[in-house]
C-alpha cells in the first residue's frame, strides 16, 4: 500500500483535504482537554477524529506540532476577543477589566493547557511567542491606555506602570488554573466545583485589583 507521506494532492483532497486536518485538530483539543499533553497519544486523537495513524501524522508529523499549532490558534482568537475589548469605546476601565476577567477564566476552563504552552514558549522562543502575543500594542496603542491614563491623572487609581495592573490580573487568573490539581486534591473538589470556584472570580478579581490600585488619597478621603 502506497504510504500516506507519498500520496498525491488530488488524493488528499478526496480524504477529505482542510476538512480533515480541522476534524483532527478538534478531536486533539478534545483529548488535550480531557488528558491533558503528556498523557495524550497521537493514536487517541487519530482514533478520536476517524482517521488512521499515518493520516495524522501526514498532517502534523507529531503531538507537540499539533498542539503548538491548536494552542497558538487559540491564543490568537483570544488576543483578538482582548483587542475588540480594549479599544471599545462604550465601555468604562473598570469594565474592560471585568470583561477581560471573565473572557481569560472561560479560555482557561475550556482551554486548561494554555498556561503551560505559554510557559513552554517563554522558555523556548519568546520572541516568537511576542509575535503571536503583541502585547505592547495592546497596552500602548488602544483605548483602554488612555483610559487608564486619564483614570490616573484624575488620581482614581495609583500613578504605576499600566502592565502592574495587567500583571495582578493575569497572575490572579493564572495562578488558581496551573494550581488546579492541588487545589482539587487538597479541598476534595470535583470538576464541577472548581470550574464554581473559578466562576466566583469572574466578579471578585476586579474588586481585589480596584481596591489594590485605588488611589491612597481617594481612599483617606472615602473613610
């Protein structure tokens, strides 16, 4: 039988071509989902999916290929759901930040491998993962900025850097997510009960962040 990695672009096609490649990167979110990377095996998500070994590993030569390629299209469909966020004009700082809040846990519930690729990128190739995350641009160059801006000159918060606010933010998401086997384990909670508990800090992290970042002086004057 022919193998697979000589098969010819008319054959392909009639495999079903893009058609195929999405049904395999859909059931390996799944399976990633489910097991998480290093317990997943390619013949999983090639079962998963309805296709054979070699089909996959046509398409994606590997696990880590397919993964780097599932979490990096993930993250830029994120980072745009951040950028329509920061640069709406209808919305308060307070607000951006509450909605930036809830749309980060709901990636990370459905998406519960995203900090350690991030890690894993950090480490590897942080410059490729600036690409994928233009960051900078998002800060400096939107509407949330100058929000931020003119929330400091009107001293409602503390004169600091933008990214201390972002960074508070971040690590308040992140940080129960990479943490989520011990706190399972430790307070006996099910998936259900964590996936609450998470949901809970839709509406807390953004009271803790204003009333770090609140102003010293505003606050003397509120008491």
């Amino acid at each position: 039988m022919q193998k697979i990695k000589n098969m010819s672009e008319e054959s392909l096609n009639k495999t079903g071509g893009l058609d195929t490649e999405e049904k395999i990167k859909e059931a390996a979110r799944t399976i990633f989902h489910q097991k998480g990377y290093a317990a997943t095996r390619t013949r999983d998500i090639a079962e998963a999916a309805g296709v054979n070994l070699a089909l996959l590993n046509y398409y994606f030569r590997s696990k880590e290929k397919l993964f780097n390629i599932i979490m990096s299209e993930t993250l830029g469909r994120f980072m745009e759901k951040i950028r329509l966020i920061f640069n709406d004009p209808g919305s308060t700082l307070e607000e951006k930040i509450g909605m930036i809040t809830s749309q980060y846990i709901d990636l990370l519930i459905d998406e519960p491998e995203i900090p350690l690729f991030i890690i894993s990128e950090v480490r590897t190739n942080p410059e490729l993962l600036l690409e994928k995350l233009p960051i900078r641009d998002l800060i400096f160059r939107t509407i949330f900025y100058k929000q931020f801006q003119q929330a400091v000159a009107e001293r409602r918060i503390d004169a600091i850097h933008p990214i201390h606010y972002l960074m508070n933010m971040i690590g308040l998401i992140i940080m129960p997510a990479l943490a989520k086997p011990i706190l399972q384990s430790a307070f006996h909670m099910n998936g259900d009960a964590y996936k609450e508990l998470m949901e809970n800090r839709k509406q807390l992290i953004p009271r803790w962040l204003y009333t770090i970042h609140l102003n010293s002086n505003q606050s003397d004057n509120e008491k």
